[in-house]
C-alpha cells in the first residue's frame, strides 16, 4: 500500500510541475490526448496482470498471489504456446534417423 500511494504522489507530482510547460511547447490537446494515452496504458496493465481479488479471504489472495501460474491466466488475449518447436514426427522418431 505504501508502494502504490507514493507512486501516486510521484506521478501527481510530476504532473504538476510539467503540466504548464509542456502546454507551452505542445498545446493543451496533445498533452490530453498524451495523458489519456498513459490512463489508457495503465488500464490495460490493470486488466491484465492484476488479479481480482474481489470476495475472497486473506488467505485465498494469498495463496492465489503465491501461486506463479496466475499471470499466465490474467492475460484475456494468451495465446497457447507449445511445449516444443519440434514437429511431432522428430519427437517421436526414437530410431535418430533422419526424415526426408
């Protein structure tokens, strides 16, 4: 919690001492539409690698944050990827022979 509220003073911070600068040099609609690019950005990391944690126990977290594999299923658009890059027939040729 600590880690996120000062993350959130950084940025707040960061945005108020180069807000009217870059206004200055850029123009008040790109520096928006740079700003709703970055919110945008940020809502897409959310979706994706932060788990929902809503209804469950301490305890569930937890367990649920311990486990490594979560990140592979927070991601709505994996894609499946295979064990090998071999085609199946060289993994089961057991002989070593080579195919033609």
């Amino acid at each position: 919690m600590a880690i996120t509220s000062s993350v959130n003073w950084g940025a707040n911070l960061l945005i108020s001492l180069t807000f009217l600068t870059v206004i200055e040099s850029v123009g008040l609609p790109k520096v928006l539409f740079i700003y709703a690019f970055l919110c945008l950005m940020s809502a897409i990391f959310t979706i994706m690698f932060v788990p929902n944690t809503k209804g469950q126990s301490l305890e569930q977290i937890s367990k649920q944050l311990s486990d490594r594999s979560y990140m592979k299923k927070a991601i709505c658009c994996a894609v499946t990827i295979p064990k090998t890059h071999a085609p199946s027939e060289l993994l089961n040729n057991k002989q070593g022979s080579q195919l033609l």
